[in-house]
C-alpha cells in the first residue's frame, strides 16, 4: 500500500475511525470515573467525618465522660466474669476426664501435684 492508497483509505474510511475513537474516549472516561469515584467519595466522606463529625462526637463523649466509662466498667466486668465461668467449666471437663488432666490443672493452679 502506498502513500495514495493510504490517504484514500484513510478519507474513505474518516468517519468510521471518528465514530470508534469518539467511541473509545467515552469507554476510557466512563472507565476511568467507575475506578475513581470510589475513591473520591471515600475522601470526601473521611473528610468530613474528621472536620465536621469528629469534633463533635469527641466533645459528646468528653462531656458524658462518667456515663461512658460506667458503661466500659460494666463490659468489663461482665466480660472478665464470662471468661471465669468459662474457664471453671474447662477445669470441670478436665478434671472429670481422668487423674492425669486433674493433676495437672491442679499443678497449673496451685503448684502440687
């Protein structure tokens, strides 16, 4: 093919490579905007969370300080005392099994054996 035949192809066939790169450009930017406005709106959303909801909630919790922590202590306390029935039980399996897993709980506990 030479130069002639090129350009006359080229003239023949303008609107057809039109339509399909005007096509591409609107597939690479529709691409482009589904990969980034994710990320975006993820900015913009931790944005103003730091600068309008943060300050506020922190001041909330500041001010109910006392209220706050009788709620953590409760959790606590109720945490901690569903791992000691836990653990009792545990030791109630163990030591019902046979002498050897009963002595060593007793050894882990207490020191003897």
């Amino acid at each position: 093919m030479d130069t002639e035949q090129l350009q006359k192809f080229l003239e023949e066939n303008k609107a057809e490579f039109e339509s399909h790169l005007r096509q591409k450009v609107i597939d690479s930017l529709t691409q482009r905007i589904a990969w980034d406005l994710p990320n975006l709106i993820q900015a913009q959303v931790v944005k103003f969370y730091e600068t309008e909801l943060a300050p506020e909630v922190n001041q909330y919790l500041t001010d109910n300080k006392q209220a706050v922590m009788k709620v953590v202590m409760a959790a606590a306390l109720e945490a901690s005392d569903e791992v000691a029935k836990s653990m009792v039980e545990r030791v109630k399996e163990t030591m019902d099994k046979n002498s050897y897993q009963r002595n060593a709980v007793f050894k882990a506990l207490f020191g003897i054996h």
